[in-house]
C-alpha cells in the first residue's frame, strides 16, 4: 500500500517537508511505500472553472496538478501539507488541491487523507480546516492524531525540534497506515465502498 504525501510549501526542504518526512518514517515503519510530492516554488494558480479537464482527462493548465497524476492514481492514501500563510493554508496548495479535485477528483474518492500545517506561531486551525475541505468533498475517511496536526517553527531545524508536533506526525501516520489496513480487509471480506446518489443540484433555487 501506498500514501502520497504532498508538501504545498514554497520550501522543498522546509517545516512543512520535516513534517511529512515523520508521518511518512511512521508509514514506513508499518510496512506502508510513500512518496512525497513538492508542488514547487513557482506560484500555483487555483481552478477556473473553465471545464477544459473533461476533455483532456487532466488540468489544461498542467504544472504540478498534472505531475502528480501517476502518483495519486497509485496512491491507496493522502497526506496533504501546507504552511500557514497569513493565518490560513499556503495560497498555491489551496489553488493545487482545488484544481486537483476538479480535474482529478475520482482518483482522491474514498482514500483516507489527511491534512497537516506548519507556522511559526498563529493560524493553524483555520490552515487545516481550508485544506480539509477537498477530503470532504470527495468522500476521503479524514485520518487524525493525538491532537491537532501541526508543528511549529521557521526552519525545519526548528519544526525538529518541536516535539509534541513530530509526535503528533508520528501518531498520525499509525492511525493512517492502520486505516489503510483496515480498508484492505474490508475489501478482501468483500465490502466495497458505498455508492454515492446523484443528480440533485438545486442551487437554492426552487
Ligand atoms: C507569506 C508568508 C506568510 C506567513 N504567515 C504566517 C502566519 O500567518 N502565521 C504564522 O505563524 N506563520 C506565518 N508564516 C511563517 C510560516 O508559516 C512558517 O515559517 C512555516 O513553518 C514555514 O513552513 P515551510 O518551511 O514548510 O514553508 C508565513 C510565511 C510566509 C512566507
């Protein structure tokens, strides 16, 4: 089994890196394959809505929302990483994880995610509720820790040393590599993910 773990920092090797590379030592550990994906430093645009991916089978706008493809479509389960950036997840991994979902969202359905941050000091919560947004909307099992997955610091000197924040990563790469395989057992008993209902889209509009 394996987990995608995308850093959505400007920083390849930064907190945000540090971070990943603890729930991804804990995956690791439990037998579970990872890779980890940086978005770059280039700015990441977000989605607009122009609908060109139904066609082309992926973002019309590439960069790194088409690079991931192979590797999210071997992926079995998300960890998706930004840092906060004026108290709120980093602009490109929102514009990423937008476009991501909009052209590519059949292949994050019912994989378990999960979503980390890092700051040096403020703004956290908000950062991962933005990014929780895209796991929900695509019906991913959201996977937690012992407490809100965050790590502090500037550097990832510093996001090292924070050790209640890489003991929070290493917790949620166990209840990951955990829900992974209970999913497998699942489906090897022959249970298979719900089928969604669809066609009501009303807008409000009655
Ligand atoms: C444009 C920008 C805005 C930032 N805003 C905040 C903020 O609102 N709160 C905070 O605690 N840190 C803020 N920071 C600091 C980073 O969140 C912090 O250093 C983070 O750990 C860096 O992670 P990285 O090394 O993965 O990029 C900001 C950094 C940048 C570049």
């Amino acid at each position: 089994m394996k987990v995608l773990l995308i850093n959505g920092s400007p920083h390849a090797h930064g907190c945000t890196d540090a971070a990943l590379r603890e729930v991804a030592a804990a995956l690791n550990a439990d037998g579970i394959e990872t890779t980890i994906f940086h978005i770059g430093s280039a700015p990441v645009a977000g989605c607009i809505g122009c609908g060109g991916c139904r066609q082309a089978g992926q973002c019309v706008f590439g960069g790194p929302v088409a690079d991931v493809l192979p590797l999210a479509e071997q992926a079995d389960g998300f960890v998706f990483g930004a840092p906060v950036h004026y108290a709120t997840a980093a602009a490109g991994m929102i514009g990423f994880m937008h476009r991501l979902g909009f052209s590519a969202g059949h292949l994050l359905r019912h994989k378990p995610a999960a979503v980390i941050t890092s700051a040096r000091r403020a703004g956290t919560p908000t950062a991962l509720e933005a990014m929780e947004k895209i796991p929900q909307y695509f019906e991913m099992p959201l996977i937690s820790s012992t407490y809100w997955p965050m790590v502090h610091g500037s550097d990832a000197g510093q996001a090292a040393r924070d050790a209640e924040g890489m003991q929070i990563m290493r917790n949620l790469g166990r209840n990951m590599a955990w829900m992974l395989k209970c999913i497998e057992a699942g489906r090897a008993a022959g249970l298979q993910p719900p089928q969604a209902e669809s066609g009501a889209q009303t807008n409000f509009i009655r």
